[in-house]
C-alpha cells in the first residue's frame, strides 16, 4: 500500500476513534403547552317589552289607581284599582308581556340585578311594581339594584324571563303614547 493509502487510512480510523469517543451529554429541552377553553357567555334577547295596552283614563282624583299586567303568559290588563270618580275603560287589550330570555353554556344560577329606571314622564302615572317570572322563580324586581336569583334550567337553551308590574294613576294622563324603562343585567 502507498504511504497515501496509509494516511488516509490512519486519518479515517482517528476519525471514527475520535467521534466514537463518550463526550459531553448535550440537553434538549421541549415545551409542552397547557390548553384550556372556558365558556362563561351570557347571551340575553330582549323577545318583548311591557305591553299594558291601550286605556281611556280619566282619573276622578281621589286614592291611586292601578293597572295590572300579568307575568304569566296570560297577557292581560286589568284595572286592579279603580277610585271613586274615575274611569278607567280599557280601549286596546295588551299584546305582550315583557320577555327577556338568557342563556349560558351550562345550568347555573344567575343573578339578575335591576337598574337605569326611567319612569314615565307624565307626573299622573308611574311604574309602581315589576313582577317576574321564571320556570322557577318568581316575585318582584321594583327597583334600582333589586337583586333576584333567575335559575337556568338547561345548558344552551334560552330560559325565559316574563315581566308583568303595575302602573299606579294619580292623575288623568295626557292622551300619548307614554314608556317607562328599565334594566335586567345578568350575572354570575
């Protein structure tokens, strides 16, 4: 064999000699991620407002008078009160009562809380009681910061929530349409 032949021979053995050798552990690191969805949406449809329909009312000026709106799913007007002097004769009959339907990804308790009130602007009528009514629950939500438990029955499926109240008439109002509004927040 040539001296070359050697050489390379000699330099490919030091070689395989040389990386066969135990050297220096190397570390590998890997980063491993933790996933996690979570799902606490509140999702709330106003379906109707309070509808206590169409009345001729002439207030004859002695007590209150009140009109009463179901929460029952019966949509009607009554007047509950009517007095001494006064008439009160209803014109149109209520179409709907108020429905708000609230939804959320697993069946809970919420907590519904009442607030921005607006009561009508004519001084002879005001919004004096709100009733709800649930699967559940039911009572009343009369004011700012009234807090109610409002059970959700099922997962994903819109529990319903009826408003029925009263108005209290302490004068003839003007003849128009009036509103008065208020606010359901829905919490956990």
């Amino acid at each position: 064999m040539g001296r070359s032949l050697l050489k390379i021979l000699s330099l490919g053995i030091v070689a395989i000699f040389t990386l066969s050798m135990s050297t220096e552990a190397r570390a590998q690191t890997e980063t491993v991620q933790a996933d996690l969805v979570t799902n606490s949406a509140i999702t709330t449809v106003n379906v109707s407002n309070m509808d206590f329909g169409e009345w001729f009312l002439v207030y004859g000026g002695v007590g209150t008078g009140v009109l009463t709106l179901t929460d029952n799913g019966t949509v009607v007007t009554t007047a509950t009160t009517t007095p001494a002097g006064s008439t009160f004769t209803n014109l149109t009959a209520s179409a709907t009562e108020g429905v708000v339907t609230v939804q959320i990804p697993a069946a809970a308790v919420l907590t519904m809380t009442r607030s921005a009130s607006a009561d009508f602007a004519d001084p002879g009528l005001s919004l004096a009681a709100t009733t709800y009514r649930t699967a559940t629950e039911n009572g009343n939500i009369d004011n700012n910061l009234d807090a109610v438990p409002v059970t959700v029955v099922a997962a994903n499926v819109a529990e319903t929530v009826t408003f029925g109240g009263q108005v209290a008439i302490t004068a003839t109002p003007a003849d128009a349409a009036h509103a008065a509004t208020f606010d359901v927040t829905f919490s956990f």
